[in-house]
C-alpha cells in the first residue's frame, strides 16, 4: 500500500504547552477553552458551522513518538491492545475529539471542552450530528465497570 499525507487544514490553539497535564479525553476537559485557525485556503469550508453546537476535530498527534501493540491505559492497571485503547501513541498517530463550538470569527473557531495539546496540526472537522455519531453501547469491553458511561 502507498503511503498517505495529509496537509494540516488548521491548527489548533490550547493552554496545554505539553501532553502532561492534558485532559485524557474531551468529557475531561470541561470548560477549558481553545482556538482553532483554519488557513485561510480552507475558511470558505466553514460556511455555516457557526449553526452547530458541538464538531467533531480530526488532528495528528504531532509530539507522538513511537508505540507499543500492548499498553497500559490511564484507566487500568494491567495492559492492553493499543486498538482497544484511546492512546495518542499509535502506528498512525491521528486524535479525534469532540468540542463545543462557541463562536466563528473569520477563520478562527473559538472551542471549548478541550483535551488538545497546543499547536496541534487540524486534519479536519466534521458537524457532530447525535443521529449520525451516538449509537447505543452494549460492551465497553475491558472498560466495563471503570467508567461511567
């Protein structure tokens, strides 16, 4: 298979300078606001999302180095297939969050609910829609019983 590239839409702005210290997942991150910037070659692509509450970001882990097949997560103690887990140490290290949108102004999103590290490269964003994303959980696998879900 060929390799793919892509090329960051935007980046993303947050108050972690580093991944210590940065929320594990976005339901963590309540109310720490963020930036996002869209290049200016893509802002006409945000016609109408200020009509969204919440969207869905799609970025690379840019300070990602390496992974493991087993890990450990923050959520147990003992290890896991890296596939099972939401680990930003991956073969293609690609996040996805879910964030309020708070406001548009020309190509800047202004977000809140952020579990981003600063200066993160944007690959892309897709409208949180709960008919399209929400399905109901009937397993959470080895997560059972360590979450509320």
């Amino acid at each position: 298979m060929n390799e793919i590239i892509y090329k960051p839409i935007g980046i993303i702005y947050s108050p972690f300078k580093e991944p210590f210290g940065v929320p594990p997942q976005p339901k963590f991150g309540k109310g720490i606001k963020g930036k996002v910037e869209i290049f200016s070659e893509y802002c006409l692509g945000l016609k109408d999302i200020e009509g969204f509450s919440h969207i869905i970001l799609i970025y690379h882990f840019h300070l990602s180095r390496g992974y493991n097949l087993l890990t450990k997560p923050h959520w147990d103690d003992k290890k896991h297939g890296l596939f099972t887990t939401r680990s930003p140490r991956r073969p293609n290290p690609i996040g996805i969050s879910v964030v309020r949108l708070l406001g548009v102004k020309d190509c800047i999103l202004d977000i809140e609910d952020v579990d981003i590290v600063n200066k993160t490269p944007l690959l892309d964003i897709k409208p949180y829609v709960p008919e399209f994303n929400k399905e109901e959980v009937i397993k959470l696998g080895w997560l059972e019983g360590k979450i509320k879900s």
